[in-house]
C-alpha cells in the first residue's frame, strides 16, 4: 500500500460521492414523471412506443401483473437471444464470418444476457457475429439493466405509497429506464471511449503482420458503445475475451477510472432516488453509508493484502504482476476487481484468479453477499432492502415493538419473502457447487489443483448465482455441463429473487404508514448503519465460512507455509 | 394493594415437574412445532443409530467420542424442552392457584331465576346461562352477572384487595369472578361462560406451550430461524462433498455437531419459553390475558387513553392551598379553616384538617371540648361551619359567603373586594375550586381545592413520553378544568367533558392515523371503545359487558396498571430480540472453534484459525457443543425473567442491547468455549 493508491480510492468514492445526489434527483424526476431535461427528444418517442406496443400509459399495475409483465419480457428475451445465437450464421452483419453457436452455449448466453449477468464461457472475438452482438447481447445489456431499475423503482413506491394496491407500470418503468437513465449516459460515456482511442466500427478484424513475422489477429467492432453500457448497467459482458484488460477496451487509466465510475454511478444513486422518493433523503444515506463501510472495507483489505506480494517469490518480485495489466497496476487493478464484484458488473480488468488468495477472496466475499455493496442496477437496492428488513425485524424486537420500517410494519409476510429472496444466493451457491465437485464432468473444468481449483468452481457458481459474471479464470467453462448449470443458477438467482422482492413490495404499499415516534426504531443514524452491516455479515455471510476455508483461506495458509497451486 | 403472588424461579415442585415434562416433549409429533428443536434432535437419532453402528463395529469411530457427542445433542434437545417446560410450570402454579378454588367449589343449580329449590352439582359442570343462587358465605362457582339480589363480596382470593366489594345486579357492578366469596347476603348469578372458557381457563391455555397460539410475530421470527436453519443445513451437507473434491472425508459426527452449533438452537430453545414467561408476568402482575397477541401488541401501544378520576387524580378535590386576604394572617386563616371542618365528614372537609396539619402544624381539636356546635352543608345555605358561644366560622361558596357577609353586617351594598375577585379568579383559571372563609362578619381569606394529581404520575408519564407513547387524559370535566389537570401531570393531550361515544371516536380516529391505542374501563358503555381499542383493559369490578369486550382483565382492578402492562409488552419482545442477536452473534466463535478441527487432517494450515488454542481437534468439537447446550440452561433465567426494560427512547435501547447482546454475543461463546474446553482435557473426556 502507498499513498497514491490511497489517495485514488479516496479520489474515486469521492467523485462517486458527489454525483449520487444530481444523478439521484434526476432519476427521482423520471420516475416521477416530472419534467426534464431531455422531455422534448425523449417524450415523443415514449409515445410511439406505447402507441406501437399498446401499452396503456395510465394504467398502474398491482405487484402480481408487474412481476408477470417482468418475467414474460425476459422470457420473451430468452427466446429471442437464443434464436438469434442460433441462426447468427445466416443473419446479416457477419463480416468475421462466425457459426451458428451449440444449444448449450446458447442457453447458456441467452441466461447470461438476459439475467444481466453476462457470464461468458466463450471466447467472443471469432464467436459472436456484430448483428448478435447489437441486436442480442447489447439490446439485452440496455433491457436487463432496465428490468433491474424498474424493479427497484416499484420497490420503493411500495415503501412511499400508502394504502395502495398498485407498484407503478413495469413496461411504463422500463421504457422510461431505458430512454431516459440508459441511453443517455451512455451515449456521453461512448463519446468520451471513442475520443480515448476505443474503437466504434463494423469492419471486419485486421490481420496484420508483426515484427516478427507473424500474423495477428486485431479484432474490430462496436466497441465504445457496448463499453459504456457494460458498465453502466453493470452487465460486465466484454466484445472481446480479456474484457477490460484489452487495450481496445481499457486503453488508459483514464478510461479505467470512468468505466470505475459508471459502474457505481446508477446503484449509488439510486440510493438517493430511494431517499427522495419516501421523502426522507437520510434513509438513503444510510443504506449508502452501509454499502460505503463495506466497500471501502473490501478495497482497503484486498489492497493491503495484494501488495504484500507473494511470500515465496520476495526475493524476485516485490509486487504480484501476475494476470495484471502494467498500465493499471496493483491498485487500478484491486480496486476495479472490488467494485465490479460489489456492484455485480463483472468486467475485469485483471484475473482474479492470479490475485493472492486473500486479495482474491474478497471480490468473491462481495459476491457472495449477494452484492449489495451497490450492486447490479436496481437489483442491488432492492438486496439491500432485503437485509434492511431483516435487520429492522430483529431490531425493532431488541427495542420491544412490532418491527416498522419507513412506517410500514414488518409482519410474517414480509419476512417470509425476503428470507425466501436472502436464502436463494447461498443455497445456489452451494448446491451447484457441491454437484460440480462430485462429478466427473464438474471436477474436469478446473485448471488448477487443491483448495485454488475449488476457489475457481466455487467463483463460478457464486458469479452465476449472484448475477455478477466474472470470472475467477482458470475454470474451462465451456463445457455441457458448466454452460448449462451456470446458465440454470443465473436465470434462479435473477428471477427466483425478484419474485418474493416484488411480492414484498406487493404486500407492503398495501399497509398503512404508521407515524414515527421516539419508540419507533430510528432507521437513520450510524447504530442501524452498524446493525444492518452486522446482520449482513451474519445472516448473508457467516454461512459462506466452510466453503471459504476450504478455499482461499486455507490456500492462504498453504502459501505461508510454502505450498502453491 | 394486592399481594403479588410471585415465585422464585427454582421451586423445586416446578423443577421436577419440568424435568418430567421435557422428556416426554422428545416426541417428534409435538416437537415439531419447534423446527430447530425438531433437527436437532432428528440428528440426536441419526448419531445414536452410528454411535450404534460403531458399537457394533460396523464404522470406525472415536467410540467415547461419538457417544459423547450424541449425548450432547440429546441433552440439548432436552434442554429447549426444559425451557418451554418450566415457564409452563410457572404459569401452570400461578393459574392453578387461581383455579383451585373453583375445581372444590359445589354450585347451587336453579332451574329458573324464580326457582326456589336448588340442585347441588361441581362447579365446573357449569354451563353457559345457568342461574346459580350464592348465599352468605358460600364461593361463587363461577364468572358471571348477578340477576337478581345485593350482596357484599370478598374477592381477596383472587385481587388480594381485602375491602369488601358491594356487587348488585342492574349496576355498574355486576359481574361476579370464580372463587370469589360472599359475605352477606344473596344473590343470584347468570354463569357467563361455558366450562373450559373462563378468562382463568383461557389464561391456562396460553401458558400451556403445547396449546399455544403463535402470535404473528413469533411466527415471522420462526420462519427467519428455520430459513437461517435450511442454509446452514445445505452449508454443512456440501462440506462433505467440498471435502471429496480435496481428497479427504470429514466424519458425520463432525458434520452434525457443525450443524447444531450453527443452527440457531439457543434461540430455538427460548423461544417458547419467552412467549409463555411474558404471560405469566402479566398473571404476576394480577392481569389476565385473552391472547398472546394481546399482550405484544401492548407493547406497541402508541397512545393510552387514561380515565382522568382514580388513575391521574383521587378523584376528590382536596385543600392546596390557604390565601390569607390583606390584612390576615396566614395562621388565623388555617386555623378558621380547620375549626370549620373538623367535624366536616366530607373528603373536602378532611383534607382541609390535613392540609392544616401538615402545613400549619395545627393538631386536631376537639369542637364538644370548646363548646362548639357544627353546621353541616345544606343545598339551602351552600355553606357549613361552627358556632362557638361568642363567634362563628363560615367556609363556601362565594356566592353563599358574600350573602352571610353582607346580612352579618346588615349592609346590602357590599361587594366582593377587587382581592378576593383576583384570587378567586386565578383559582377557576388553573382548575381548582375556591372555598372562601368568614368569621363573623369579616371575610379571612380563600381555602385552594383541587384534583390533587397522584404523587409519581407525572415522572411515569415522562417515562412514557421517553417509550414514544403519547397520554391522553380522558375527562368529564370542562376543558378549563381539564387543561389544567392534564398540564400538571404532565399529560400530552386531554377530551374534556368526555361523553362514551366521544372515546370511541377519539380511538377511531388514531387508529385511522395508523396508532395502536391502549385503554382501561368498567362500565358497560365503556365496552364499545374497549373492544375498539388494540389492548382493552377491562377492571375485574367492571360489568360483564366490559369485560367481553377487553382482552384483558385487571384482577386488582387498578387504572394505573395500563402502563406496566405496556411495559410487559415490550420486555418480551426485547427479551426475544436480544436472544436471537446473541444466538446468531454465537456462531462466529464456533466457526474459529470447529473448521479448524474439522480439517485438522487434509489442511493443518487452518489450524491457524485456532484462535482460542483449543487443545486436540477433538475436544475443540465436544467443547463446541457442550458450550451450545449449557448456554439455553444459563439463558434460561433470563429468558423467564425477562431482559431488564428502562424506559428509554428506541435509539438508546438498541445501542444498550446491541453491546449487551451483539458484541457479548460474539464475545463470551470464545470464553465459554475456551473454558469447557480446559475442563474437557482435564478430565481427559477425549
């Protein structure tokens, strides 16, 4: 560790910081369908697209028609993306000339993208074609991260609504998600990329000759764009195999630093949307006060750890290179490992895998707890309510009244579900985990031995189940067997949590507001900050322990006393 | 006041019983009710049935070993069974010593209320709308209301009050309660309810865990415990197969003695004994409840409404104050005063001696000593007095004085001095009533009555004010009166001139704002609002009416008792919270003590998380258990005691508790365990 790095973190959460209110009022204003201001491009096109959709405008939908519209346009999404993987070979816009994809590779893509995961088991350059890549991937890394911030908003009108039956309109939230947070951002983000070097084109790839001789391959495309949107919706799907850690996608510390910032940018404020929404702006300071604690937590450990250097090799190199970028560094590198894995993006731009295993093990800890440090784009938020009102229940039982969060009682139903929606991540985690290690198909994907190859299977499955999509690398995942349960545990740890959410949300913008008093438990100030990390850390993690000591910690261990893998 | 009929938490009779009783909840059918409960012991069996097979040598194990632990999980099924069973015990012994009477008691059967012969039958053959005669010195056999007759009623059985209650039918006063006696006199009695259904039997079922209802909120906290329960079941389960893939096994024994220390037992374990405990507080407390839920919702009570006469005031008005008019001395008006009253029976009259008393040190005369003829208080003169051989004291109204004054002094044009105007003026304004006194023809100065508030009211009202629980003064007086009353005993909010309608609107109208409402009555008008509010408190002397509509019932029938009620309400779910914190803050220091052990063989490296240094990997496991099945004993006190409650705002409870219970959750598990362990070697158990 050394000042600078420190200085760069401190640099980067402030500017994260300071945009979190102007971007927080901004999407409370869209949501609220207040004016702003891109209303006279934007507003027309809304429209049209009622108009071609015959969505009804005005129409408020209950929790149960929102979760329907929801799942029935990510299925449709499914479908569609998995036919377009299939037949990609007789689509147009093909000029790398790629093959139609295999059944479970498809599902597997179609899970990913659609789950905004974008989990990805093959290498992309010479795979997908630049048709699939637009309209497929891209369209569902702009819908994916929709669908999440529509969930989000609905959420949190359940908390500010009283007394009501409706959650808002999922197809009028996503429309508005889409044209007036997504594209938007993203397009100046694209601006900034291009103007830094990263390609934007449809040509075909570039062979070129080297120095030596040879020819290499230099693959081409749009890739400014689907940078900016990658990291925005915290989708983490890369246009090319070494993600962020390529030049064309990460050529500067620049470019570093801004995709850092879009990933944080729309879950931290969303925090603040949350705030404004209920009318209570400290209620979404809290939860980013808690988010804040762990992530700076995370980067603070998994620096110090990293820049111990590998034990065994202190007589031949200080620092641990390996699987980094030089232009990055130690720190450019731990910290974007931390923040796509706290807020579920995904894109690297080191391998996790080449991390020591303590420093490794912390963007798997920040997956496991179900990234809510930020976390995904709206998703994230709602995870966090999720643990919110556990923590409100245990709580408001240790100051003797029926647990109440925002004026809203917390009652079997309400626990019910978000045990339901907390539990999920966990049991997915192990299960597949476990199958994976006891057959043969399972225990053939790790390249490596002992405790690093079951860190490897159990990144795996924690990155599918938790939607974040990176990987620990060093896993062949490309096979039947990991393309279909990686694919099985992306599309249940999306939709089998957003369910009970939206249930949650169903039941409680039916309860009546109770007013606070000085026996209400206050939901603001630093005890409950402290309070939420403890039930955090307990209820979502201590059960991940076992699992942890078999691998990265013990690994650690091993490493002290000599051993590698 | 009544005697509490407390307990200590070790009476051996209870004990015994208990121990009893935990054994034979081991059966499945019953202790599923209790999920954890019920996994643990579904383990208890599976690492018998390998002790077993170890036994006969069919696997090989650490034969002391696995005996060791299976008797440990047993013990601490046996345990959490114990828990449940002692509160019950406890509750059983308090409600027991309520029914006694009844279950001895024989029943004077009539056919009709004008039957004139009687059939004897039990007690408890009584059936809802029998007419049963009890005559002077028999019990009464069962709750229900007089139809016809007066008698005088000895309820000290059941509310430890030793006065005598007179109860007469077509009044205010009713109902008649089970194991009350008559003193003299008859009466007959409509049985109100069917056996089995008695508030006492009700208050039987609730302390009975078997019977129990879940209140909603346990509910939620079960499932929160068996969802905590599912997770750490499928964490413990992969181990073995995370353990294939690094070539190596870990026994089953280990895995489940993981899982129990995990799973929250100890919690698990209390559950139902805080449940049952806090009912039984509240029968400490003479206070019957309907349901458990009554009960919890008392300690989510926003707002009580007060009865302003017998619980905020006396009820009478009594002498505050003397003000003395220019020229007067203060003692000479004392002393006018006191002579006025001495042989004045009126509450009024007796304060006036005791406040001259206690302030003026004036001692009690005797008025046939000094020759003295008393005046009582006619409706005619509105006044009463002395006369003494030479000279005469008069005390009243304004009004009725001033026209002494004036035919004393035979002189129709006096008026009331601008002084006395001012005095009497400030007097009405701040709620009190004045009592101006004359001797002779001169005008001495003016008595202060007033609604004296009872003493520590407003220091409890302040301590609810602290809990967020607003007090509203519920008053037949005019708002003057009333505003006055209620901003000396520091009450947040008051309806004057209070009609019964009025308070069923007032509790409508709160509850519209989303608060839960608490509040005491007796009489049958007061039974609309008692079923309207969230905890009704019906008074044991109020009308059956009342009575049907509340859910609960104060035995002592003392208005003041809403607030520790409030208080009981909230101890038990505190207690309830504070013990999942701890048992879930538990298990970080059984991880360090068990993951170690439990790799000791394929990864000694872990043994680097050994913190507490435990001895062999062995003792660290059993110690592990031990410590999770000694804890629910040690808690166990707590638990039926409940977690100490002060009045504080939610803020300042939750950082007391969260270091109590949070952070010694997490510490003393690394102490106890250590301990145990020491004690495991020494004894050389492993």
């Amino acid at each position: 560790m050394n000042l600078n790095g420190i200085l760069q973190i401190i640099l980067y959460f402030f500017v994260i910081l300071l945009l979190i209110k102007p971007i927080g009022l901004y999407m409370t204003r869209v949501f609220n369908k207040e004016k702003t201001f891109f209303d006279p491009i934007l507003c027309p096109i809304e429209k049209l697209v009622y108009k071609l959709s015959g969505v009804n405008s005005k129409e408020e939908q209950n929790w149960l028609e929102y979760a329907k519209s929801l799942i029935l346009f990510n299925l449709i999404g499914v479908v569609v993306l998995y036919s377009i993987l299939r037949f990609q070979n007789i689509l147009p816009f093909n000029p790398t000339k790629s093959d139609s994809i295999s059944p479970d590779l498809a599902f597997n893509i179609a899970a990913s993208f659609t789950s905004n995961t974008n989990w990805q088991s093959y290498v992309p350059e010479g795979t997908i074609s630049y048709f699939t890549e637009m309209l497929g991937l891209t369209v569902q890394n702009f819908l994916s991260a929709a669908t999440g911030i529509a969930m989000a908003i609905a959420f949190i009108r359940a908390l500010a609504r009283e007394q009501s039956n409706t959650i808002g309109n999922f197809w009028i939230d996503l429309v508005r998600s889409t044209l007036w947070v997504l594209l938007p951002l993203s397009f100046i983000f694209s601006m900034i990329f291009v103007f830094e070097g990263i390609p934007q084109n449809l040509k075909p790839y570039v062979h070129a000759r080297t120095i030596e001789g040879k020819i290499q391959i230099l693959p081409q495309g749009p890739i400014a764009s689907r940078e900016s949107i990658k990291a925005i919706g915290t989708n983490g799907g890369g246009i090319l195999n070494a993600n962020s850690a390529h030049p064309y996608e990460n050529p500067s510390p620049l470019t570093n630093f801004l995709q850092l910032i879009a990933i944080f940018l729309i879950g931290a404020a969303l925090t603040n949307t949350f705030g404004r929404m209920v009318k209570d702006e400290r209620q979404g300071w809290v939860l980013f006060t808690a988010m804040g604690i762990l992530f700076l937590f995370g980067v603070f450990a998994s620096y110090y750890f990293e820049s111990l250097g590998n034990p065994l090799l202190k007589d031949f190199a200080k620092i641990n290179m390996e699987g980094k970028e030089v232009r990055f560094g130690i720190l450019g590198s731990v910290l974007y490992a931390i923040v796509t894995t706290a807020a579920s993006c995904g894109a690297v731009n080191s391998m996790h895998s080449s991390f020591l295993p303590i420093s490794g093990m912390m963007p798997l800890i920040n997956i496991m707890l179900g990234e809510i440090i930020i976390g995904g784009v709206g998703v994230g938020l709602s995870g966090m309510f999720l643990f919110a009102i556990i923590a409100v229940f245990i709580a408001g039982l240790m100051v003797g009244r029926t647990p109440e969060y925002l004026g809203k009682k917390i009652e079997t139903k309400e626990i019910k579900m978000s045990v339901l929606a907390v539990l999920i991540l966990p049991l997915c985690v192990h299960c597949f985990s476990a199958f994976a290690c006891t057959t043969p198909w399972g225990v053939r994907g790790p390249l490596n031995m002992g405790p690093h190859g079951f860190s490897e299977i159990i990144y795996a499955f924690s990155s599918a189940s938790g939607n974040n999509g990176s990987a620990f690398a060093g896993l062949n995942a490309n096979s039947f067997f990991y393309n279909l349960t990686t694919g099985l545990a992306m599309l249940i740890g999306r939709f089998l949590i957003i369910v009970p959410t939206l249930a949650i949300a169903g039941s409680l913008v039916r309860k009546k507001l109770v007013p606070p008093s000085s026996g209400t438990l206050p939901t603001t100030g630093l005890t409950f900050v402290f309070y939420l990390i403890l039930v955090i850390i307990t209820v979502g993690g201590l059960v991940y322990f076992p699992a942890l000591s078999l691998g990265p910690i013990v690994e650690h261990f091993l490493m002290i006393s000599g051993k590698v893998f | 006041m009544a005697t509490k009929k407390r307990q200590s938490i070790l009476s051996l009779e209870i004990i015994k019983q208990a121990t009893i009783d935990s054994l034979i909840k081991l059966n499945p059918v019953t202790l599923f009710r209790n999920p954890v409960m019920f996994v643990v012991e579904v383990v208890a069996i599976l690492t018998t049935i390998f002790f077993i097979l170890n036994l006969c040598g069919i696997t090989k194990e650490n034969l002391f070993f696995v005996f060791q632990i299976a008797a440990w999980l047993w013990v601490t099924v046996i345990f959490g069974n114990f828990s449940e069973a002692m509160a019950e015990g406890r509750g059983k012994a308090q409600a027991n010593s309520l029914r006694q009477t009844k279950l001895e008691t024989k029943a004077k059967l009539l056919k009709d209320i004008n039957d004139k012969e009687y059939k004897l039958i039990p007690g408890t053959e009584l059936k809802k709308g029998d007419i049963v005669l009890a005559e002077t010195g028999s019990v009464i056999p069962g709750d229900g209301e007089i139809v016809e007759g007066v008698a005088l009623i000895d309820e000290s059985a059941i509310t430890g009050e030793s006065a005598a209650v007179l109860k007469q039918s077509g009044s205010d006063k009713s109902s008649v309660i089970a194991g009350t006696k008559v003193i003299s006199d008859w009466i007959k009695i409509k049985i109100t309810s069917n056996p089995g259904e008695s508030f006492l039997d009700q208050m039987i079922a609730l302390v009975e865990g078997a019977k129990r209802q879940k209140t909603p909120n346990e509910i939620a906290l079960c499932i929160l415990l068996v969802g905590m329960t599912i997770v750490f079941l499928i964490a413990t389960a992969t181990i073995e197969m995370f353990a294939l893939y690094a070539g190596t096994h870990i026994p089953v024994t280990i895995l489940i003695a993981l899982l129990v220390t995990l799973i929250p037992t100890t919690i698990g374990g209390l559950l139902s004994a805080i449940g049952i405990a806090g009912i039984d507080r509240l029968v400490q407390h003479n206070v019957l409840a309907m349901s458990g839920s009554a009960v919890e919702a008392a300690g989510d009570v926003d707002t009580l409404l007060l009865d302003k006469t017998g619980t905020i005031t006396f009820g009478n008005r009594m002498a505050d104050e003397f003000i003395p008019l220019s020229g007067v001395n203060e003692l000479e008006l004392a002393d006018a005063a006191q002579l006025s009253s001495l042989s004045d029976e009126t509450p009024e009259g007796r304060s006036i001696v005791k406040f001259a008393k206690d302030k003026y040190q004036l001692r009690e005369r005797n008025l046939s000593q000094l020759n003295a003829e008393f005046i009582p208080f006619t409706a005619q003169t509105r006044m009463s007095g002395v006369n003494f051989e030479n000279s005469e004291i008069r005390k009243g109204s304004t009004d009725a004085i001033l026209d002494y004054i004036k035919r004393k002094n035979n002189d129709k044009s006096i008026q009331v001095p601008q002084e006395l105007t001012q005095v009497i003026e400030r007097i009405s304004t701040s709620g009190g009533t004045p009592l101006v006194v004359a001797r002779n023809d001169k005008l001495l100065g003016v008595i202060h009555l007033k609604d004296i508030v009872k003493g520590g009211m407003r220091e409890r009202f302040e301590e609810l004010r602290k809990m967020g629980i607003r007090t509203i003064m519920i008053t037949g007086d005019n708002p003057l009166t009333a505003r006055a009353i209620s901003k000396e005993a520091g009450l947040d909010d008051f309806l004057a001139e209070a009609k019964p309608q009025d308070k069923l609107e007032l509790i409508r109208k709160e509850q519209t704002k989303g608060k839960l409402l608490a509040m005491t009555g007796d009489g049958t008008n007061d039974a609309p609002a008692l079923a309207q509010a969230d905890v009704g408190v019906a008074m044991s002397s109020g009308t059956q009416a009342a009575k049907e509509a509340a859910n609960m019932i104060d035995l002592d029938s003392n208005p003041t008792k809403l607030i520790e009620i409030v208080g009981i309400g909230k101890q038990l779910l505190i207690t309830r919270g504070a013990l999942t914190t701890f048992s879930i803050a538990n298990d970080v220091a059984k991880y360090f003590a068990i993951i170690p052990a439990m790799f000791y063989i394929t990864y000694p490296e872990l043994g680097a998380l050994n913190v507490m240094k435990l001895a062999t990997p062995h003792s660290a496991i059993l110690s592990a258990v031990i410590f999770n099945a000694l804890i629910i004993l040690l808690l166990l006190p707590l638990a039926l005691k409940g977690v100490v409650f002060k009045p504080l705002g939610a803020a300042a409870i939750l950082r007391k508790n969260l270091l109590i219970y949070g952070l010694g959750g997490i510490v003393v598990p690394f102490i106890g365990i250590k301990v145990i362990d020491i004690l495991v070697n020494f004894l050389h158990l492993v």
